[in-house]
C-alpha cells in the first residue's frame, strides 16, 4: 500500500519532527515524511531532517508582505511535494483561513496541554499557576480558531509535587511524541474521520484511544 506523504512545519526544536522521522524510517510506518519547512532560516529541526535525507525548505515569513502571501508560497511546496497531510510540530505562525480551509482534515498540530484548556503560550507556567492535577497533550485537527479542532488524540500527565515548568515540560514531551505518532499511525491507515466536527476512529466515537495511553510511560 501506498504510504501517505506527509509534510512537517517547525520552528524550532524539531523533537516531534524527530520522533516522526524515527517512525517512518521503518518502511512498514503508514506514511512517510517528503519535506520538512521550517519558517525560521536555521531552525535546529532542519538539520535533523537533513540527517535523515529529508527534503527541507525554508519559507521565511519575515520575506513576505503579508500571511497571505507566506501561505500561498507554503502552498506551492506543499503541491509540488504531492502532500496529503500536513503535520504541524512547533511551528510558530498563525495560518490565513484560507489555507486552513483547503487543508481541512488534512492538517494536523500538536499543542502541549488537555485541550480545550490551556490554548496558547507558556501552558506550563499556567498550568502550574492554576495547580490543576492533571495536565497532557492533545493531537487535533486544525481550525481557524488557534489551538482548537477535532481531537484524535490526547495523553494524561500528572502534575507532580515540585514540578517546575521546565520539568513537567520534559514529561509532557515525552507523550507528545508518542501522541503524534499514534495520531499519524492512524490517519494514514484510514481510521479517522470527522463527523460534526468530532473525531471518530474505526467507528468509535471521540478521543477514547487516549486511554490507551499510559500517563507515566
Ligand atoms: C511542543 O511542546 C509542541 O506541543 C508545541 O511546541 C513544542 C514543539 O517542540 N506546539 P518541538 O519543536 O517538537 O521539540
């Protein structure tokens, strides 16, 4: 079977981008990663894509007199890459509507909190500050709205006694990565579908397969 050609957009640090190199690498993953884009020139993800013998691209936003045209050029890449699904993993930029809208269903974020709380920046610092229990990651099909859309994955974190941000970030990521493969895994076997904007896999109504997933692993 044919696997379904992914693009990945960063900004940055790239570890989810690394864990979804790692998955493909084996030629039974169901996808496998065309082209990595980055929007900031040197990103440390682009070099791990460059390891892995992945086609990078750099679109920087700071060249272009508008989000509209940024998008439109991150549109012609992904064309002329044959891309059916677009994994966003720490990329830094809000998209046009437009662009949101022709890749319905077809795109993907990872944001590091049990979405819908905590959208935006600094989660963990908030997390901490509201002292919730129980914090995660939501794997979720991009809307408009920032942070927000149809769930197909998340993963519980406890928030644990003298957790500070940057170490209750280390254990977030850790199921971050394991999230978005599994999201990624089941995308491209055809498992996912969205109706009345809820996910439903195999049939199986909302983000169940969540539970599958071991908090402290
Ligand atoms: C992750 O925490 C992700 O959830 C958020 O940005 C961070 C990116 O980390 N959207 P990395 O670049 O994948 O290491």
């Amino acid at each position: 079977m044919a696997r379904l050609r992914v693009a990945v957009l960063i900004s940055g640090r790239g570890s989810n981008l690394q864990a979804l190199i790692d998955a493909c690498a084996d030629p039974a993953f169901p996808a496998e990663i065309e082209l990595v884009i980055s929007n900031v020139p040197g990103a440390p993800g682009l070099a791990r894509a460059e390891r892995a013998g992945i086609r990078t691209d750099i679109i920087d936003h700071k060249k272009f007199p508008d989000r509209a045209s940024f998008d439109a050029a991150l549109n012609l890449a992904l064309d002329g890459a044959g891309i059916e699904l677009v994994c966003l993993a720490g990329f830094m930029r809000l998209l046009t509507d437009g662009f949101v809208e022709r890749w319905r269903d077809r795109m993907i974020n990872i944001h590091p909190s049990l979405l819908p709380a905590f959208k935006g920046i600094n989660v963990h610092e908030r997390v901490l500050a509201a002292g919730v229990r129980l914090t995660g990651c939501t794997v979720h099909f991009v809307r408009p709205a920032m942070d927000q859309g149809p769930i197909i994955v998340q993963a519980a974190v406890p928030v644990l006694p003298g957790d500070d941000a940057a170490r209750l970030a280390e254990r977030v990521l850790a199921q971050e990565h394991k999230a978005y493969l599994l999201a990624l895994r089941l995308i491209a076997e055809g498992r996912v579908q969205v109706r009345d904007e809820r996910v439903e896999i195999n049939g199986a109504s909302g983000p169940a397969i969540a539970a599958l997933m071991n908090p402290t692993g």
